[in-house]
C-alpha cells in the first residue's frame, strides 16, 4: 500500500514542498531514496525507536522511503514524523480517517516520540498555503511561528501519539490561530536601550540621528571607554519601525537560520547583530555546504556592529564590499546556488591607533612613528569609500558625566527620523527597491542632489583638499540630502553640504601624521 504526504525543504529563505512516499511490499530492508544526507538516513532509528515506545513496529518487510523530487538535496531531521505516520499507514497498522495527503508534516523525532523544534518554519507554512494545502502538523514549540501566516491551519503536536491520533480521526486538535498585527505593534518600541541615558556626546547623538534618517554607513573613530559601543547599542531605538513586509523578510531568515527559539513569532523590532572580530569569512556572509544566512543576512532590515573594526582580518572585511554595495549575498556551490537579503547599516568602531590614545586631550600617545598610520590601513580604502561617515569620538567631560539634566530620548530623536523617512519615501515612490537616501544609485545622485554653483565650488575645494574619491564624492551628496531633509528642506544648503564633508573625518591628508 502506497502513503503519501508533503514535507518541505528550506533553499535561501524560500521553501520547496517535498512529497514523501512510503510503501511497505514483500521482501527485506529499509531503503531510503531521493538525494537523503545522513540526518536524514537516520531517521529508520529514530523512527523505529518512536514507533516502539508507542507499542507499534518498524514492518520486517521491504520498506521504501521516497522524497520527491529526487534530484533536490534533502537535509537535516525534519523529516521523522511524517515517514513514520507514513509507515504506519502503509503497513495498515492505522486506518486514517483524515487524509494524509492535505497536510505538510514536519518534526524531528526523540526516541521517545517526542517532537523537537525545526528550523525554517515560516516559509514552509508561506510555502504550503502558496501550494493549497490544508494545514501544517509540526512540533508545538514551533506553532507560534507558523501562526504568522493565516488561512492556514496550523496544528501543533507535542508527541507522535497525537498525531496519529489526529489522523485516526480519535482526537480533534485545535489550529492554533495569533493575532500577529496585535502582537507586532504592541512590541514595536519595546528597546532596553535609549539615548536619554547617555550623558554627553551630542555630535555623535547627531551623527547616528543622520545615519538612521538616511539609513548609511557609519565608522565611530576614539579612545577606550568614549562611549563608541553604548551609542551603537541605542541605533536600533531610533531607526523607524519595521513594516510588517520587513518585518516577514527579517522573520523569513531568523526562521532559516534556527535564532528565533521556541514559542517565538514576527519579530518585531530591528535587528542588532554584534559579531566578535574572530568571526569567520563564511560566518559573516553566509555559506556551508548547505547554504546558511550570515551574520549580514541576521542584520537584514537592522544594524551590523563591527567593534573594533581593524582587529576583524582582512579578509573578512573585503568580503563585505559586495554586499554593502548590492544589498544581497549570493552564494554558488557546484549544484545550487542562493541568495539572502543584507539590506543592514553597517555601523563600526574603533580605536585611532594600538594603545587608543591617538589625538587624546589629556593623554599622550605611546604608539611609534608610522604604527598609526599602519594601524588604519588595516582597513582598506575602498571599504572606507563605502561608509559615509567617519565620526570623531572624544572622551566625555566630568561635569558631562556627572550631570543630571536628562538627555534627549530615542523617541524624540525617532520623531525625527520618521519625518524624514516619510520625505525619502515620497521621494522614491516611482522607484523600485529605493527606500532611502543611502541606497541611491550614481546616476539618481546626480539628479536628486543639487547642491547649486556654490555648492560645488565647496566640494571642488574639499576634493581637492581631502583626496576624495569619486564614491565619496558621491556619499556626501546622499548625506547631504539626508541632512536638509531631517531639517525639513527641499534644496541642499551650504550649511548642510559643509556639515556632511566633515563627516569624512579619514579622508583627511595626514590625518594620522
């Protein structure tokens, strides 16, 4: 007898639906075909152990195992549950009122039929209510997850007893219905962090306000204990909330990569990913065997911290210019190839030399001649070309510190750059995959960003003065027109032209000795 049911396999951050075929016929040995890694092979263990527990058997007979289509790759565990429902209907060990066949299945068996969460929940369900089908069986730490994507039920199961029960028509299990929206924007501005509890540093406060507005690139530049990471911490808080389509692509890749943990569902609020600077190239970017989502893919819609910047190795950090630049990874192996959004703001810090105390006010450097200037060329020109502001952090004053009037809060500073967002947005509205002020190609440059005759005279005299290459020729431009729209301006002014060339702080000749 043949059993049939639906299963499905994660590629990038899209899934493929897997059709799983057991039958049991006259003969010996269990056979599982269709392109399996050994997780999968495994299964026959897990699945024969599980069917004891619950007083069935593995049949002593030819099994079968076939997963459709067989020229796809299958990995990983998730596949227990549905082979052993389908055993046990092949071999008439049950008699199924409901029909297998309208349902994707998916769960890792224990050995005593317990179900374990799995990875890449969310665009299964996107996939199966995509192909029609019923509902989506899957272990209950997972169902909250599933539940985002509505006209479809989902059914969560704690052990592989209910299941089969569910099947026998002998239990009835409710579909697990969230109201994402409620649960989406009642967490939106839920941030431990926020900028009122920094004391001081309101060019830096400013500098981050432009980077969140414009959504660019930002390099922090001072000594230890200048408050470079704190500030960095608290960007997320200020940046505008996620829309729902973000906030599914965000979901979609946390879900692939297993970080959302159990019970968890939409996430809600921007991402902040701070990698050690021992991280591996294909860490940060992405890849394996069988491609996973790096730590620029988990930034997606959010921000990359890169502290400590020129400790990362070289290699790690050229990887990135692709990515900066296309907002996407892509990743080939010899039989597939996938993709994963980076759409993120890299924002990085670092010291300006070894002992970190390069142009300090109080202390001296103890860094010899030419070890500065090595210092920074750890990080290369072209990744530099790539951040739009360079930002000098100084130490923070003792009255600063110890004074008591409440700074500015994330919410106020958010006000801000929602407005100017709202000014990007209408900018762009004929324009596709164009958000924001950072993500304009060369050519728009040029027709948005008109700074005038004395505009440009300002930036012949900075080019000249600095050694400005032409993508940071055009970096000030976008910053510049981030600038007058958080001051609410239709035309870039001098002001906000002279503002955004300070901003290239090592462009400067000589600015290491």
């Amino acid at each position: 007898m043949l059993a049939k049911t639906f299963g499905s396999a994660v590629y990038g951050v899209n899934a493929t639906m897997i059709t799983i075929e057991v039958t049991v016929t006259q003969g010996l040995r269990f056979f599982m075909v269709g392109l399996p890694d050994s997780a999968v092979k495994e299964s026959e263990q897990r699945v024969e152990a599980s069917l004891k527990f619950f007083d069935y058997r593995m049949p002593r007979q030819k099994v079968v195992v076939n997963l459709a289509p067989a020229d796809i790759r299958k990995e990983g565990s998730a596949y227990d549950l549905p082979i052993a429902l389908c055993v046990l209907q092949s071999s008439e060990q049950i008699v199924t009122k409901r029909n297998l066949e309208d349902y994707v299945i998916m769960g890792e068996l224990s050995l005593d039929g317990k179900l374990r969460p799995i990875k890449g929940v969310l665009p299964i369900a996107i996939e199966a209510r995509r192909q029609g089908l019923k509902g989506f069986m899957l272990p209950a730490e997972n169902a909250q997850e599933a539940a985002i994507v509505n006209n479809l039920d989902v059914l969560p199961v704690e052990t592989m007893q209910e299941a089969v029960e569910f099947f026998e028509g002998k239990r009835d299990i409710t579909p697990l219905v969230v109201d994402t929206r409620d649960m989406f924007f009642n967490s939106q501005n839920d941030y431990d962090a926020d900028f009122s509890h920094v004391q001081g540093q309101e060019n830096i406060k400013r500098a981050l306000e432009i980077a969140a507005a414009g959504g660019h690139n930002a390099i922090m530049i001072g000594p230890p204990g200048a408050g470079k990471t704190m500030l960095a911490k608290r960007l997320p808080s200020i940046l505008p909330p996620l829309t729902l389509v973000e906030a599914l692509e965000t979901t979609k890749i946390h879900s692939v990569a297993g970080k959302l943990g159990s019970r968890a569902t939409l996430v809600s609020r921007r991402p902040f990913r701070a990698p050690h600077h021992s991280i591996s190239d294909a860490a940060l970017v992405g890849g394996g065997s069988f491609p996973q989502p790096g730590e620029i893919s988990l930034a997606h819609n959010g921000v990359l911290f890169l502290d400590e910047l020129p400790e990362f190795k070289r290699t790690v950090l050229e990887v990135m210019r692709q990515p900066l630049e296309e907002r996407r990874v892509s990743i080939s192996r010899a039989k597939m190839a996938v993709e994963f959004p980076a759409n993120f703001m890299l924002i990085a810090s670092m010291n300006p030399c070894p002992c970190g105390y390069y142009n300090h006010p109080d202390k001296e450097c103890v860094c010899g001649p030419g070890v500065v200037q090595k210092y920074l060329n750890k990080i290369s020109g072209p990744l530099l070309d790539r951040i739009d502001l360079h930002v000098e952090v100084t130490p923070v004053s003792f009255d600063q510190i110890a004074s008591t009037r409440r700074s500015e809060s994330s919410e106020q500073i958010r006000e801000r750059v929602i407005k100017a967002r709202e000014r990007q947005t209408e900018r762009f509205k004929n324009y596709k995959e164009i958000y924001s002020n950072a993500m304009m190609p060369p050519e728009m440059v040029k027709e948005i960003c008109d700074v005038g005759e004395v505009g440009k005279a300002l930036l012949r005299t900075a080019m000249d003065r600095l050694g400005l290459s032409a993508r940071a020729y055009d970096r000030i431009l976008k910053v510049s027109r981030t600038i007058a729209d958080l001051a609410g301006s239709d035309d870039i002014k001098i002001e906000h032209l002279a503002e955004a060339i300070q901003y290239r702080s090592l462009d400067r000749e000589n600015w290491a000795g």
